[in-house]
C-alpha cells in the first residue's frame, strides 16, 4: 500500500440463508457443511481480507405460519464454526455475530476470548439486539425485552464484557498470562463479580462490530464499537453516514481512525461493463423469483397477499403496521411509508410487483469489468463514503473466487490494498489501536 492512498478494508461474508444467494444455480453448495466455510475463508485468506463473517439467527423464521423457505436446512452456531475455521486458516479475522439480548456477558465474553486464545488475536464480535418475543420463546426469559431498552442492555453487555477481559494483569515475565484479579460489576442490567477463567487474549479485547443505524444504533457505534456494517447503496449517502458516524466519536474522546465504516456489499464481474450488467439483471432475477417477490411484499404489507399476480401492479390497500404475519425477521420499521415509496416508484417507471422488488430490496452492487469494479470500490473509499466493504457473494462457497483473482490484484496496483498481512492480529489488519486496559 502507498502512503498517499487509504487502505482498503475487505471482509467476506458467508452469505446462508438469504435471498442473496442463488439457490438454484447448480455451483451453489451447502450451507452448514463445514467445507463450505471452509473454501470460503481459505479464499478470503488467499485475497488477503481482514476477516470473515458470520450472521446467526436464533430462531427459524415463519413466514404465514409456514417456515421460511431459505432456513429449513438450518443454521449451526458461529463461534463453533469459527473456532474449526481457526486451525485451517493463520491471519484470517473470524467474526461471529452473537445477540446481546438472550446471552450473558461472564459467559460470552469467555466464549469470545477462548477464540481469541484459539486463533492467537483474530476473534471479532458482531453485536446484534433482539425485542423479538418470537425469538425469546426459545430462551427462558422470552420476549422480556422492550424494544427502547434493546441498545441499554447491549451497551452494558459490551462494557461488562471489556470489564471481564481487562480484569487478567498483561503478560509478564516470570507470568507468560498475567494474573487473575476480581472482577465486580453492579448496574442496571447485570451484577455480577467473580474472577475471569481465561488470561487476556493476544490482542487485548476481540474486535466489536455494530450494525445498527438508528440514531441511538449510531451513538452505540461511537461510543462502543470498532466496525460499523452499514447498508448505505450510494456514494452520496455513504459519504453522509461516514460524516456522520466519525463526527460523533470526539464526545468519546476516539479519532476517526478508531472507527472503521464496513458496508455490506455485492459484485457482478464481466468482460465488459455491458456484460456485467447483464449478469446482474439475470442474478437480480434468480434471487427474486415471483414466489419470492410475493413474500417480500407481503413482509411489507404484512397482508397474505398470494392472489396477486407477480406481474401485475402494487396492492391498493395499505400495509397492516400490527401485522404477525411474517416472524422472526427484522421488521419493516414504517411499512406505510415503504408502501408508499415503492408505489412511487412502481407508478413513476411502470413496474410490476416482482420489479419493483427487484428493484428496491437489492444491496449496493459493484457491477463491471475488474477494472470498473476496483475503481469504484477504491472511489468510494478514497472519497470517504466508507473505509472498506464486507463482500456478500451469491453463491456459496465459491463466490468470491473471480474477485480475489481478478479484483484484488488491481486494488493491490493502485496500493490500496495490501500484498502480505502486516500483523498478526485482527486489530492489525484493521488498523485499530490496542486497547488501553482499565481497571
């Protein structure tokens, strides 16, 4: 990399059971075979990406009382799967999504800072909330959990957890591990003390990541997290959400570099731009089949809407804001004003209801040749809409293949990407600070 570009940040995210993997394309494998993780990380490795991801859901989503389609085969536990990813790979950040809402920090943080022991400095934790009641049925507590109070609990679990990981001395001689102390934490959420089973861990604390984009999902990334996954799709809103998010650090006392903005992001590669695009609308097409472009409505409008025509216009009734059709997914925070937006926007371009899905619910794609698609990723970062992207393929696990083949040497010749891991650790990659140790 060459000093007068900033580097790149690259993950890959091992895409399980969404709408953006193809299912039907014949290349599209398991999704719990362990080979599966397997290929996908040793390729993320090989292109020299910071980590790969996780997502985890704790319960199967229904959708009208059916399960949904894209979980019936199930979805095994992340940090189980990236503690076998940890002896096949040697610089490779594994990140583990993990719910502050129906877990407890003594034993989280153990579980996180065992695999941090494991993979000598390479755990990260992608914190998620829940005031989900349908997947608080699966835990003892329920659906205890108010949705206002979601980031309350979460912000405390993530400063107990630093309290249990700082409460070991650092190594020392004559102490390869340090020494245990007692911990004691009395607050709101949690009371707890005792002493912590496991030293500190090679890089201090396992990296935070944060999802949220809520104003206080925002203020918890500030104050709390080192990666942000964001889901802005244009250079003008990324560039907005990056002001805003490392404009809010100082009040922390953190600098921008303390903070890294990671969107979740697809790629379409082709021989040429045109040919690209075309692949694009095919793949586009593949995802949202007309069955599939009725359930997203019907998320939306959490009405049954299976009489409708997928090739016909948009639902003249309004959304049911109370509706329990569809459980287990992330809620459409305004269903009347998406209802009303994609009603634009169907009337404005003449759009069927599979279109105007197609249309709306994609992720920001990265569409081209290599060379379009290295320019623009580095565009975006170079111009502050983002310091790097966590890459969602649609096929699994081979998808990332022509993108560490054809996209990361480019981004390597414009020295923005590295050609060798530097560090050891996750932090390193990331170009984070080590944590200062409290207590």
């Amino acid at each position: 990399m060459t000093a007068d570009r900033k580097p790149i940040h690259l993950a890959a995210h091992f895409p399980g059971v969404n709408s953006t993997t193809v299912w039907t394309d014949p290349r599209s494998g398991s999704q719990i075979d362990f080979s599966s993780f397997e290929k996908l990380a040793r390729t993320a490795e090989r292109g020299k990406f910071d980590f790969f991801f996780l997502a985890e859901g704790l319960r199967l989503r229904e959708h009208n009382g059916l399960i949904h389609d894209l979980d019936v085969v199930g979805r095994p536990e992340s940090l189980t799967v990236l503690s076998a990813l940890a002896a096949v790979t040697d610089r490779l950040g594994l990140a583990a999504t993990v719910n502050a809402t129906f877990n407890e920090p003594y034993e989280l943080a153990r579980r996180l800072a065992t695999l941090d022991h494991l993979s000598a400095g390479r755990a990260a934790w992608n914190v998620v909330t829940s005031s989900d009641a349908f997947t608080g049925e699966n835990f003892r507590r329920g659906g205890y959990l108010d949705r206002a109070d979601r980031y309350t609990r979460a912000a405390e679990f993530v400063a107990t957890a630093r309290e249990l990981w700082d409460s070991w001395t650092p190594a020392a001689p004559g102490s390869p591990y340090g020494t245990s102390r007692p911990f004691a934490h009395s607050g709101p959420q949690f009371g707890i003390e005792g002493e912590f089973t496991v030293p500190r861990s090679p890089q201090g604390h396992p990296v935070v990541i944060q999802a949220g984009d809520s104003d206080e999902g925002r203020e918890f990334a500030a104050s709390a997290a080192d990666v942000v996954f964001s889901r802005h799709g244009t250079l003008e809103e990324g560039r907005a959400f990056h002001t805003d998010i490392k404009a809010r650090l100082a009040k922390y006392g953190r600098r921008p570099a303390d903070l890294k903005i990671m969107p979740g992001v697809t790629f379409v590669l082709g021989d040429s731009d045109a040919e690209a695009q075309e692949r694009a609308a095919e793949i586009r097409r593949q995802q949202i089949s007309p069955q599939n472009a009725i359930l997203a409505l019907e998320r939306v409008w959490g009405r049954d809407l299976s009489a409708y025509d997928p090739d016909g216009p948009l639902p003249r009734t309004d959304p049911d804001p109370d509706s329990g059709l569809v459980q287990g997914r992330v809620r459409v925070a305004d269903p009347l004003a998406v209802a009303a937006k994609w009603r634009a926007l169907s009337e404005a371009k003449g759009l069927s209801i599979r279109q105007t899905v197609i249309e709306t619910t994609a992720r920001q794609s990265f569409i081209g040749t290599p060379e379009t698609v290295a320019e623009a990723l580095d565009t975006f970062v170079q111009t502050d809409a983002a310091d790097g992207f966590i890459l969602i393929p649609h096929l699994t696990p081979g998808g990332l293949d022509d993108f560490v083949e054809l996209v990361v040497p480019l981004l390597q010749e414009r020295g923005a990407f590295r050609t060798e891991y530097e560090g050891e650790t996750l932090r390193s990659h990331l170009g984070l600070p080590d944590p200062a140790q409290k207590g």
